[in-house]
C-alpha cells in the first residue's frame, strides 16, 4: 500500500467522526410512526432494515452511540462491542474472566476493596511478565474512575486515581 492509501485509510475514523458531530445531517421524522415507538424499538428497527452503521443509526434517533450499541447487544444484534459503559460481566478478551465483578464504587469502602482486588491482579500479572494482563487491570481501574466520577461520586473516584496515578 502506497503512503497516500495509507493516510486516507487514517483518516477514515476522522472523517466518521466529523460526519457524527454533523448535526446538519440528522433526519427529522415528525408526524410518523417513527415518533410512536421508543428510542430502543427504533434502533433495532433501522438495524434489521439494513441500516448497520452505528453513527448513522445515532443520528437518525438522537442518541449516544455507546447506548446505540448497548441496546443492539442486549438485543442479541451486535456483538463484541466494548466502551466505557460495558458492563464488565462481558467477556471482552481472555482477561475478562479474572477481572468480572471486580469493579464497584457504590461506597467509599466498596471502591477501596474493588481497588484492592484491582491490585491483587495487577501484581500477579507483573509476577507472570505478563504486561496485557496489567494493562487490564489499569483500564478496569480508569473505568472505575470515571465512571464514579461522573456518577457524582469524587471520593470513589479518587480511590481508582490515587491507585493509577501510583501504577
């Protein structure tokens, strides 16, 4: 592949990207059936019609993409999709296994111990050389992170940072 092929195909996740932000080409569809059915029905609706690009189907309902997808999987559609909001009880990869039901920042006292499982697997995928199993551990940590941040909880979220910010 010539480097001009190549820097097209870099830039095609760009171009996805400022075509979503583009909010000048969402479709309205007042006054039909579409306005009677629920953001989910719609979504597994332009799926099965043949609509598959998440992006498209986002903007065509007004949603978030990671919900677009959420709502696909639950529904059986779509599968191996994984963000922020996946739910870790989801096999992602080969790590998954050992890290479901790991995290939780209901409390201060749950992240603590989240955290310190978080730890556990983190030293004992050092101890095996193994460097994916630890960045497992460091990304399930920054989920918990964020995710107690922006559900308002700071002092959960900050057990999560002050154990990234030591690894």
């Amino acid at each position: 592949m010539m480097t001009q092929e190549l820097l097209q195909e870099e830039m095609k996740p760009l171009s996805l990207e400022l075509e979503y932000a583009d909010e000048s080409g969402v479709e309205k569809r007042e006054g039909t059936a579409t306005e009677t059915r629920s953001k989910k029905e719609q979504i597994i609706a332009l799926y099965e019609s043949g609509v598959t690009d998440i992006a498209q189907i986002t903007r065509r309902v007004s949603a978030r993409p990671s919900y677009v997808a959420q709502v696909l999987q639950n529904a059986g559609i779509l599968k191996g999709y994984f963000d922020l909001y996946t739910t870790t009880a989801r096999e992602q990869n080969i790590y998954s296994r050992f890290f479901r039901n790991v995290l939780s920042f209901k409390t201060i006292e749950a992240a603590r111990e989240s955290v310190r499982k978080i730890d556990r697997l983190y030293n004992y995928f050092e101890r095996l050389g193994d460097r994916a199993g630890q960045h497992q551990a460091m990304v399930l940590a920054l989920t918990g992170k964020n995710r107690a941040r922006w559900s308002g909880k700071m002092e959960e979220s900050k057990i999560f940072s002050e154990w990234l910010a030591s690894h």
